[in-house]
C-alpha cells in the first residue's frame, strides 16, 4: 500500500477521534441542567427523522409507496414489534402494493 494513503487513513482517525475525545474529557466533570441532559437525549432521534423522511417521499416516482412503507412501520412498531418484524413487515406491504398496483 502506498505510504500517502496509510497517511490520510491515520490523519482521518485523528481527526474523527479529537472531536470525540475533547468533550469526554474537559467535559466529564460538569453537570449540564435537566433541560440540556432532555435536549441532548432526543438528538439522534432528531438525526434519525432527517435521515429516513426524505427517503419516505423521494424513493419511488409513486409517492404512496413511500408512505405506505413509513405507515406500515409506524403501527408494526407502535404495537411493539421487533425490529426485523418492522422491517419485514413494510417490505411485505410494499411487495404486495407494488404487485398490485
């Protein structure tokens, strides 16, 4: 392997692990108030949502495909089923409604 590449690999680990390190580290000691420790919870949640409800609407030219699937996700978790049975379930739905329409 190229000696440049074994060095951008090491520079790109440093650079993600600083980020990561300097807030474990200065920060460990500080107690941040109730309403940030709530904030900072629901933050990949947040992250989430923006990651999958673009795909919702934009993954198939037939915008009720997209819906349909988040739909059918939404009430197999709502009734507390496992991931993969979510999952499996939206495919099935999906399969089902493209076959048919």
């Amino acid at each position: 392997m190229n000696s440049s590449i074994i060095l951008i690999i090491i520079g790109m680990g440093i650079v993600t692990y600083i980020p990561r390190m300097i807030p474990l580290v200065f920060l460990s000691e500080i107690k941040l108030p109730d309403f940030l420790q709530n904030v900072l919870k629901n933050v990949p949640y947040a992250a989430l949502g923006t990651l999958i409800i673009p795909g919702v609407f934009f993954m198939n030219d037939d915008i009720w495909f997209g819906i349909i699937g988040a739909l059918t996700a939404v009430i197999a978790a709502y009734f507390g089923a496992n991931v993969i049975i979510v999952v499996m379930s939206a495919i099935g739905v999906l399969a089902i409604y493209g076959f048919l329409f």
